[in-house]
C-alpha cells in the first residue's frame, strides 16, 4: 500500500475512510497503539487501572479491523475487552458501565466500501478533533512513517464480553414500557444494527419479559452491503419503506435506524416523517416533567439543542419554566455543553438524542422508547400527539456547492440588511426575525460552511410556508449565484 495520509479520513469527531486505500489493519494498529498512549495512558496516569472497550458494526472489514486496534492498544500494555458486535450506543453504554475508554467501528450510514472508528474516553466522554483526536492522528501518522520508536512496553491483556442483555436492561429501567396500551410498530433497521438490538430491547431476545408492543420488522438481516437501501433516514427516499409498511400494516407509528443505530427517526400512522426537532421537543417535555417529579426545581432544569433545531424547542422549554441552552452543531458540542450544563436531556436537528441518564451521550433506542412511552400512556394518535410540537414549517437542510463560502455568506448578511434581524455567529451566520403578528412572520435562518467540503449548508424555518419558501429562494439565489445571473 502507498504512504496514507491520517489527515485525510482522520475527521472532526471521528474516523471515517475507504478500505482498504485508506483504512486497513496496518492504519487500524497505529490508531490504537496511539489512543492507548494520548487517551489512556497519558491522560489516565495516576487514575488507577485503565483499559479500553471496543465493539464494532456489521461490516464485513469492522472484525479484523477492531482487533487490529486492539492489538495496537494492548501494545501499549493497556488491557482490551471486545464486545463484538454493537450498536454505536451499546459501545456507549459499555464505556460507561464499565468506566473504560472506548472505541466503535462502523461507518454509520456510509456506503459499504467505507468503514471508521468513534472513540471515546471512559464515561463515554467525546473524542474529538479539539479534544484529543489530533494527537491520536499525529503519533499513528508517526507509527505508520517509522519517524518513532516502537518501545518496549507490558502487553495488555485481551479478553472479550456479551453486554447486549444488560444494555437492553439499563434502557427498560430508564422507560418503563410494561404499562402502555398495545402498539404496533414497524421497525426499519436498514440491514444495520438495529436488526441486533431491536429484539434484545424491545422484544425478548436478551432474556427481558415481552412488552405489549407487536414490532413488524424491515430488513433486520444484518449486512454491510446494505441491500435494500442506505441506512441513513436522513435522505428522504431511504423512508419510503417503512412509510409504506407503516400504512400496510396499519401500524401506530414507525422507526428507522441508522446503520451504527445511534440515530433514529419517527414516522407517524399516515406514514408521514416527524421531524426530529419535534421529538426533541417531545422528550424534553418529558425529561423536565420527570426531573420537576424527582424534586428539582423547574428553573434549574436544562436541555440543549442545537443552533438549527426548531424555534419551537427553546420556547416550549421556556414556557414549561426550565432552561433551553443553545449551542453548537456536532456531538462534541453537544455533549460537552450538556456536560457543563448538567443538562438532562440534548436533541440536536439530525435526530441524535442525548441524555444524562446515558453518560450524556446519544442513543436512538432510548429516544425510541420515550416516543412508544409518550403514544402509549394516551389514547390519541401520534399525528394528534405531535401537532403541540409542530407550529413552524422548515426546509431541513440545504446544501449547496460554493467554492467562496466567505464571500456568498457576506451576501447574504447585506441581503438582511434593513430586514429587521438580529444577528448572531455562534455557529456559521443565523439570522433572525422576530415579526409582528401575520402581516410581520417570524423567519429565521442559518447559514454554515462545511468543515471539510466546499459547500454551505442552509436551514430556514419560519411562522408559514410561504414565508419560508420566499426566504429560502432569495437565500439560495445568492448562496447558489443565480441572483446575479450565475448559473
């Protein structure tokens, strides 16, 4: 193989590359042997004992590809224990329980010739490019180019352990499902693995009692080819199915998994998407409900979102009298500001659902089962439940190819010139208007660029949707040139 480049396919918040032209078992052992060191060993010293957790996805690679980084970790004389396969947030769910660093291999919903790793300090705190994962990168990049030392070091130990029943059982002690009315519920696991947990969690393949719920499942089979169609419900088109089957089968709502099944969207009884802006306002009003219940006083309560979740997030978490914290859009972010905020709950536009209860990091099944929890303990249909969480009309997320993203943004803020808004850059450039009532709509918008491609992403949300469509093309126009003629 020719020299790799780590910068490459080294990402902002995780690995992510093609195998084997940049992610094989030689560039697997380097990244391990180098978390050892930067993570766990220099950062752990003086902690007591250390080790690291590693599962991995589906994949046909993601076998021989963790064991390979766990033979670079054990090189380091810090002791492995494999869990096989996971989901992302099983892993997750491991580097808690047991209070180990953490790496997952998966590529989430990336096509099959790719394949990646998210790490994790224990806890499942992030790893991350502002965080530790430049460091990692650098010293694999030396272990790959021969420019350091192999030294002498105690190998590790190597051992492996089954986590899937107590993963399942930690998430039914967080949502009790046993009392709800009966449900049907489709389940899209996308060939990815949500057709590995799904039925430890929610059925009785772990050993847990059954649930009153019926699951008719879509492609459980497990296969990295992804042979019916990409695990990533963000797209549009990889929902059709479920859709369909949830009208086909008449059921109460539908779920959709990513690959690694650390997401999850929503689909409802008319086999229409819930956006997940909604969702993320759904739980919060339940985790705030809870918390208030447990004692704490509301207005200590807090729930982060992100920068491009629905205005509808922050202003029902205010009317409900806890704090909404606003921040950037990424996991690292997330769960560092939830972390500091001692946050209870996080939801961000993408549908990752963060929670304290699960070391502040994101699990889909969790988020899952606070959606069957909420259509459960009521008699209403879940169209009907989210249409308190639903006011706004949004375009989702827009990307558009732009070689000068400076310069089409600086447009744009001349563009809002004179318009009313007020202007914020916490993350790429929102603008806001607030508006006065229906001759006077509230629209807001946020313009970001790409951490690692020419492109800008734009979200407008807005009180109705011509009010929406009107700013979203005038934005596009000039994001996009056309406003000038461009093509």
């Amino acid at each position: 193989m020719p020299p790799r480049n780590l910068a490459d396919f080294v990402k902002a918040y995780d690995v992510r590359g093609l195998v084997p032209e940049q992610l094989d078992v030689d560039v697997a052992w380097a990244l391990g042997a180098a978390f050892a060191e930067v993570v766990i060993l220099r950062e752990g010293r003086g902690a007591g004992p250390s080790g690291c957790v590693i599962g991995h996805d589906m994949r046909a690679t993601s076998p021989e590809l963790s064991r390979a980084f766990g033979a670079g970790v054990t090189s380091r004389g810090v002791d492995v224990t494999h869990i096989g396969l996971a989901s992302t947030d099983g892993l997750y769910f491991a580097s808690g329980h047991l209070g180990l660093a953490g790496a997952m291999f998966t590529a989430s919903h990336n096509p099959a010739a790719y394949n990646g790793i998210k790490l994790c300090r224990p806890g499942a705190r992030p790893v991350g490019q502002d965080s530790g994962l430049t460091d990692v990168r650098d010293l694999a990049q030396e272990l790959l180019d021969g420019t350091v030392e192999q030294r002498d070091a105690r190998v590790g130990s190597t051992g492996e352990r089954d986590v899937l029943a107590d993963y399942a059982g930690f998430l039914r002690g967080l949502v009790d499902l046993s009392a709800i009315r009966p449900l049907r519920v489709v389940v899209d696991a996308g060939n990815g693995m949500g057709g590995y947990t799904v039925p430890a969690v929610l059925e009785t393949a772990a050993g847990l009692p059954p649930l009153p719920l019926e699951v008719v499942p879509l492609y459980f089979e497990l296969d990295g080819t992804f042979p019916n169609h990409e695990a990533n419900p963000l797209e549009p088109k990889n929902l059709l199915d479920l859709q369909a089957a949830v009208l086909t089968h008449a059921a109460d709502l539908g779920l959709a998994f990513d690959g690694d099944a650390d997401r999850c969207f929503v689909v409802d009884e008319r086999g229409e998407a819930v956006s997940p802006s909604a969702i993320t306002a759904l739980i919060a009003t339940r985790e705030v409900a809870r918390e208030v219940a447990a004692g704490t006083p509301v207005d200590e309560v807090s729930i982060v979102h992100n920068v491009i979740t629905s205005a509808q997030v922050p202003e029902i978490i205010a009317e409900l009298g806890a704090r909404a914290v606003r921040t950037r859009v990424g996991h690292s972010f997330i769960k560092d500001e939830m972390a500091r905020a001692d946050a209870v709950f996080g939801g961000e536009h993408s549908a990752h659902y963060y929670f304290r209860d699960f070391w502040f990091a994101d699990t889909g099944m969790l988020a899952a089962m606070h959606v069957l929890a909420a259509l459960g303990e009521q008699s209403g249909s879940l169209s009907d439940l989210m249409g308190d969480y639903t006011a706004y009309a949004a375009s989702g997320e827009i990307n558009s190819t732009v070689e000068d993203q400076a310069a089409r943004t600086a447009e744009v803020r001349h563009w809002a010139a004179g318009r009313g808004v007020e202007v914020d850059e916490l993350d790429g450039l929102t603008l806001t208007h607030a508006g006065d009532g229906a001759d006077d709509p509230m629209w807001w918008l946020n313009l970001r660029a790409s951490n690692t491609e020419p492109l800008l992403r734009l979200n407008v949300e807005a009180a109705d949707a011509d009010t929406m469509a009107a700013i979203r093309d005038d934005v596009l126009s000039l994001v996009r040139g056309t406003a000038r003629g461009v093509s």
